[in-house]
C-alpha cells in the first residue's frame, strides 16, 4: 500500500497504518505525540500548579464572615471551592465523552472532534486572565468548560493508539507519548516560572503573572494542536463494521448506538473488570495531580516559586520515569510494572502525611516519588487497555476508559474535599486517597489479562 493510500484517511474511514509504510506511520505517531504535548500544559500549569491556589484565594475574596461562599445558593467553605467544582466538571464530562466517543466512532471524525474540543478548551483556558478580585464564578464556570473539554480531548485522542502501534509496540508508543507530554508541560513551565519569580523587576502583580500563565495554557494549546490538525487522520483505530451512510448523519442514531455499546459491555465482563480496576487506583493518581498544590500552599506552607518548582521537577523525572517503566514492562510485562508502580504510590501518600511543613527539600523529594511513578504508570494503563478493546470501537471504548479516567475522579476530589471540610485538615485529605489505591491493586491482580485480550478477539502480545 503506498503513502498516498495511507493518507487518504484524511478524506476517507480508512484505519492509519501498523505495519509497512514506516514513514506514514512515524508521521502520524509524531502528530499525536504532539497532541500530548500540546495539552500537558493545561494539566500542568492551570490544574496542578496555578488555578488551585489562585481560585481559592479568589474564593476567599468573596467569602463571608464565616469563610463561607455561596455558588447556586449553597453554603461551601472557600478552600474546598476548588475541589467541589473539579468534581462537578468531571461529572458532566462522563455523559459528554460517552456520546462523543459514539459519534466519532459512527462518523469516523475523530480528528475534528479532537481538535474542536481542545480548541473549545483552549479558548476557556485563554480566558482565565480575566480572572480576578472576587469573581470566584467566572473561574468555576472557565474551569467546568475547559476540563471538560480537556477530558473529551483526551479521550478521542487515545482511540488511535491501536492504529498506530502493533501489539507489542504499544507499551513503547504509549510511553513516548506520555514522556513528550511531560516534556512540553515542563517546558512551559519554565517559562512560568521565570515570569512569575521575576515580575517584580517586569512591574507585574503577582495575580497579574498567575493571570497570564494560566492564560499562557491556553495560548500553547491552541497553538501545537495545529500539528496533529494536519498530521492524524480523520479516522481512529481500525476499519468499522457500520454502515457508510453513518457518516451523512453524524449524531443520528448516536444515542442508540451508545446504549448497545453499555450493553455489549457485558459480554466483556474481564474488560469490565480492568476498568474497575483502573477505575480505583487511578482515581487516586487524579486527585494527588489536581490537588498537589493546594495541599503543598495550605497545608506545607510552600509559596508559589516553591510549588512549580516542584511540579516543574515531577514534569522533569516523569519523562524519564515513562520511559524507563516502559522498559521495565517490556521485560516484566506490563501487569507487574503497573502493581509495582501503584506500591510506590501508596509509599508517596504516606511520605506526604508525615512531611514536615515549611520544608522544601522534602516536598521536592515528594514530587520526584510523584513523578518516577506517575507517567510510567497511566502510560501502561492506557497501552493495556488498549488490547482490550473490540475492533472498530475504539473511541466508545477508551471514552469508557477516560471515564474513568477523568470522569470517576469526582470520588476523589470529592472525599478529598469532604475530609477538608469534616476535620479542616488536608493532611487527613491527602491520606484518605489511600484507599483507591489498595483497592485498585486488589482488584488488578486478579484480572486475568490473556483470557481477556481473547475475548474480545484481539492477538495477544508477547508479554503482559
């Protein structure tokens, strides 16, 4: 098959290339390489670093007496603002990523609903340098739209790592991919950093230099995901089984069709249960990520230069923690490495626990824990996953996958959150996420990975 029949996608529902073609294929794995690294600076710099603080410290602004806010009339302390409103995000996103992921598989237009949503979430993100003094609203309703659209985003992008990685190339590309994400989070985050800690001699305010790098998420964003506009194709994953006049009528039938897809999930029970695997202990990661700075601010007592200095070095090690766990699964499968992964994080919780407060170096050593297991460990879930899915559905599925992913979090921010408001600690906060990840491993160990890799009629990799 030559290149040209391969870059047709972009005008046809033909599956991108895993075999032959090597140069269209390294093409397009650069393209969606990019896309991670185009929207790493979203969960780096808005969720993990500058929003936290920020839109709690505007929720303060807004508070009563009792240091109470009031969003839809409801009586909230200001520091679990954030949280709240990262749970009631991720809670829309579920309904919205099912029913886009049957879309895009029905329509074959992956690709433009990729990139529409990361635009859509760009542009709420840009829109963050107006947020300032007391308007607390306006930043929960920018961050309800661009995690959303993050999360959406997401999702379909993961639905073309089955076209574009053979079986037992998958645990590689998949690590690639998460390294190039950290790399290009942690480079903007560079730039944050030396904008914020020299805005005194630019005669910025400090708000005034959070305003313009969340904005500056928005802005890099926008701008890389013109590569994998021009370089994916249009169609994900491989050829479908449905009818061509699908494509004519984009959301007709979208409905139905997502309610055969919950349904034929049944027949996948060992899918099922990797999800709800994946489900638990990923659902701690999450949490620890979005909100590692609003513990590190209110409960360590670190100042802001401290705290993306920190997640600039957990962007730094999880390149090479990505890549090296990637390594490790190709010799001990990906199984093992993942339940060795997940001990380390039950380590990190309980390291962060006993951290002294107003320490930097310990928080540092925190987030090189953070960062040796975090990129390896999503990255060989995502990859794993992947074998797991039937052929032809790959965006329904892996929005399922983002689910759980993204969507299920609202459990964690939201235990996170209601411990801070029982016992006004967030060092009970932060130990209450324990509980996902030994319930996550339990649950991983006993998923029988070949037999369900059969099931769904897929070849079985070499190692697992």
């Amino acid at each position: 098959m030559s290149t040209t029949d391969h870059l047709r996608d972009h005008v046809a529902d033909e599956p991108p290339p895993t075999t032959g073609d090597g140069r269209a294929l390294r093409r397009m794995q650069f393209g969606w390489y990019v896309n991670d690294w185009a929207n790493a600076a979203f969960s780096a710099t808005v969720l993990t670093v500058f929003l936290g603080p920020y839109l709690t410290e505007v929720a303060r602004n807004a508070a009563d007496a009792s240091g109470d806010v009031h969003p839809l009339g409801l009586s909230i302390r200001a520091g679990s603002f954030f949280p709240y409103t990262v749970s009631f995000s991720v809670l829309i996103s579920v309904a919205v990523m099912l029913l886009t992921g049957t879309v895009a598989d029905r329509t074959g237009r992956h690709k433009e609903l990729m990139c529409g949503f990361a635009y859509v979430g760009a542009i709420a993100t840009t829109g963050m340098f107006f947020l300032q003094g007391d308007r607390y609203l306006l930043g929960g309703a920018l961050l309800v739209v661009a995690n959303i659209s993050y999360a959406v985003s997401v999702a379909l992008s993961y639905a073309y790592l089955p076209g574009l990685a053979s079986p037992d190339e998958r645990d590689k590309v998949s690590s690639k991919g998460w390294a190039y994400g950290y790399a290009g989070g942690g480079l903007l985050l560079i730039a944050n950093l030396a904008l914020f800690q020299g805005h005194d001699a630019l005669g910025l305010a400090s708000g005034t230099a959070v305003r313009i790098c969340l904005a500056s998420a928005g802005l890099w964003w926008a701008l890389f995901t013109l590569v994998p506009l021009l370089r994916l194709p249009s169609r994900a994953g491989v050829a479908p089984d449905r009818p061509a006049a699908a494509a004519d009528r984009p959301t007709a039938g979208s409905l139905r069709e997502l309610g055969r897809t919950l349904k034929n999930m049944r027949r996948h029970p060992l899918t099922l249960l990797y999800l709800a695997a994946f489900l638990c202990y990923n659902d701690g990661i999450q949490t620890v990520v979005s909100q590692a700075s609003l513990y590190g601010s209110e409960e360590l007592g670190m100042d802001q230069t401290s705290l993306v200095t920190a997640v600039l070095m957990v962007q730094v090690v999880a390149i090479g923690g990505a890549l090296l766990l990637g390594r490790i699964a190709q010799r001990y499968g990906a199984k093992r490495t993942i339940l060795g992964s997940l001990v380390g994080w039950v380590v990190t919780l309980a390291l962060g626990y006993v951290m002294p407060a107003h320490q930097p170096i310990w928080f540092y050593v925190l987030a090189c824990m953070i960062g040796l297991v975090l990129g390896g460990s999503q990255a060989l879930s995502r990859s794993l996953f992947s074998h797991l899915i039937p052929a032809g559905r790959e965006a329904e599925y892996f929005s399922l996958y983002k689910v759980s992913d993204r969507g299920t979090s609202w459990m964690g921010p939201l235990v996170f959150g209601v411990a801070y408001q029982v016992t006004g600690s967030y060092r009970s906060a932060i130990i209450s996420l324990l509980v996902f990840f030994v319930i996550g491993f339990a649950v991983l160990l006993k998923v029988p990975l070949r037999r369900a890799i059969e099931a769904v009629g897929n070849p079985v990799p070499e190692r697992l």
